[in-house]
C-alpha cells in the first residue's frame, strides 16, 4: 500500500512502528489521498485556491531545484509513504517533517534538481516540533534553498506551498495563497485511528496543502522559504484561541487551508541537531528499538499502560518472552499509562542500553524482565 503523507498520523493496521511505539505514517486523510495523487500529475500546477499571488508560478519554478521527493519504506507494517524535503546544504542535507520518515526501515530521496536517487539516513530529529534532518549519501553539488525569515511575515501576506502532492515525484506542485494567522494551534487527528498529535506556534495559510506536500516548502513572493508544509485541511481542529491578527479560536478544518511549521524554529532546531546536542525533545543518532508495535485501543480496562499488538521477532521485546496482548506498564523505572509515554521513554534511550521493563500479560499477571534495546527506525 502507498499512503500519501501530510497531515495525520494515520497507523497501519493497529501497530505503530519506529522505536516500537512511534507513529509510522500520517496521511492527510484516506477519501483525499487519491485526489492528491491526481492532482500532482499536471506537471507544475498551481493548485492554490484564494489568495493567489500573481507570480506564484514564477516562485515555484526557482524554489524546485532546493527540493527532494522522500520515499518511506516501513517494513514492520507492510507501508510506504511519501513526502517532500528541502536542501539545506549541496551535500545532502535535508529539512522534513518528522512524521515523513518516523518509524521507516529505508528511506530514498530524490533530488528535483538533479534527477538523482540517493538513500539517506536520519541525522536527528524533535518529534515534538515535528523536524527532521536527513543526511544524503554520496551527494554533491545539490541546489540549497534561499532560507528566508519567518519573523517577519504578517497576515495578508502572499506565499506559496510547494511539495510532492500525491506523492508521485516529478515536478512539484503549488498551491498559492495568504498568511491568514500566525502562532496558530492544532490537533491533527485522524479518522483512522482516532490518534492525535498536538503542534503550535504554526502559520495559518488558505493555501491548498495536501497529502505528499509534508516537508516541502512554504515561500514569500522572493521565493525564500518561511516555512515547512505540516498540516493540510482535511483532519486538524484549531485548539484554543490566541493574540495574532487572523483567524482563531477553536474550529474544524476546511478546504483549502494549511499550517506549516515557521523557518526560523526549523532551522534552529536543524542546527542543534548538526551540532549533536541532544535534549530532552531532540534526538540526535541512532535511535533505540523496543521491537514492539502498540494497539490503538485504549488497553484493557483494568490496566493502565501501553498495550501490544505485535512483537516484531527477534527484536528485543520478543526475546524477554513478551507477547501480544501484553500492556507494557513501566520501562527504565518509568512509569507508562500510554504508548505517547512509551514512545518519549524509548526516545530517550540508547541502542544498547539494558532497562528493565514491567508489563502485565494477558492473563492479569504483573512481570517484569531486563532488555537490552536495538538499534531501529526513527521514532
């Protein structure tokens, strides 16, 4: 299966892969994905819808270049996904969207500007700010994107989004509009599965970002970049009111708006991440792996904690003889009452490292038993 990735998490099946626990693929939304992919056929469109800036079209044609189309592959639940990614150096550094590549086993990159095909690593990523940072290997000589500066937009400004509608690769589309809100709040959710993900301090765009357009780039009239396309229409609700001009308050999503994530926090995470300091949201290096992937059920009602769906063989959680059905209730001395607690614990752990893990099996009994975790897919 292809799922076109934007805007919410979407879980294949009722597993979540990565460090085990993590979100594999968000999908903008299951009855918009093959619109997407259609629309993303017409080579260069402009699919925007108010708003329009007179020279979108133009802007787009000089922002291709410092682009890249990502292709996800999550092994652990039989998916793809795809994305966008912008060059932050002419070696093959890549700006995306955590949720593009969080729990994928191979992740290929194609270059808009060269036509290339390269595999790529993760370098780190802040899934809290939804940012990751690729590493290309063996590129050279790539187009870098004109980083702008997000500070200094304001409402009513003209901008354009620019990714890989659809998913399917080739030139990239556009959709042209204007800054409607700034330092806006969402939940994405997704019918699917009912997961939610909680992002702030995003631009507000009428804009129509759709599904493949996650990690591409969101443009002022000079063509710099202000921001990274996060979230299309389809499934976010904004969460509480705020002091910016625009629209606020709570509401649902409609045609045709976007969020996207400012360049400047982006970028000033990328940096943190080129630097290899970790912190308590960013992660930077190979990332640890429990081998176990979570029901989106609540879990049984007796028990508190993260309850499994699958154990992947031979990985960590399999070998200390957990199974599925099991609700994993503590690891590291960490207290879990979710797989939201399970993913940050994990997150912040090391390949390698032995923890102790305390979980409650199917038949109601309390064990705990000692792992040594993997190395894995990004959480």
């Amino acid at each position: 299966m292809t799922a076109a990735i934007v805007t919410t998490i979407a879980v294949v099946g009722a597993a979540a892969a990565g460090v085990g626990v993590g979100h594999a693929v968000w999908d903008g939304n299951s009855s918009t994905v093959s619109t997407a992919a259609n629309n993303s056929t017409n080579s260069g469109a402009n699919n925007g819808n108010s708003g329009t800036s007179s020279n979108a079209a133009g802007v787009a044609q000089t922002v291709d270049a410092a682009l890249v189309d990502i292709n996800s592959t999550f092994s652990y639940q039989s998916a793809e996904g795809a994305g966008t990614g912008i060059v932050l150096t002419s070696t093959g550094e890549i700006l995306t969207n955590n949720h593009v590549v969080n729990g994928a086993t191979s992740i290929s990159v194609t270059d808009v500007g060269n036509g290339k095909t390269y595999s790529a690593t993760v370098v780190g990523y802040d899934d809290s700010q939804d940012i990751a940072v690729l590493q290309l290997q063996g590129a050279s000589g790539l187009t870098t994107a004109d980083i702008g500066n997000s500070s200094s937009l304001s409402v009513g400004q003209a901008v354009t989004a620019i990714g890989n509608a659809g998913g399917t690769g080739g030139t990239p589309t556009s959709a042209s509009g204007s800054v409607t809100a700034l330092d806006q709040s969402i939940t994405a959710s997704d019918s699917l599965d009912g997961v939610n993900e909680q992002l702030s301090g995003l631009i507000e765009v009428n804009a129509d970002v759709q599904a493949g357009d996650s990690g591409g780039s969101l443009v002022n009239s000079s063509g710099q970049v202000v921001g990274i396309d996060t979230a299309g229409s389809s499934s976010y609700s904004l969460q509480q009111p705020n002091g910016n001009s625009g629209s606020s308050g709570s509401g649902t999503g409609s045609g045709g708006d976007g969020f996207a994530i400012p360049i400047n926090t982006a970028i000033s995470i990328a940096q943190q991440i080129e630097a290899g300091q970790s912190s308590s949201t960013v992660h930077v290096g190979e990332t640890a792996f429990l081998g176990v992937m979570l029901s989106t059920a609540s879990g049984r009602v007796s028990v508190s904690g993260a309850q499994i769906a699958e154990v992947v063989s031979g990985g960590a959680a399999a070998q200390a003889g957990l199974t599925a059905g099991d609700v994993i209730t503590s690891l590291n001395g960490q207290s879990v009452s979710s797989a939201s607690d399970l993913s940050t614990i994990v997150g912040s752990l090391k390949p390698g490292q032995s923890v102790s893990i305390g979980y409650t099996d199917t038949s109601g009994q309390s064990n705990t038993a000692t792992v040594t975790l993997a190395s894995g897919p990004p959480a």
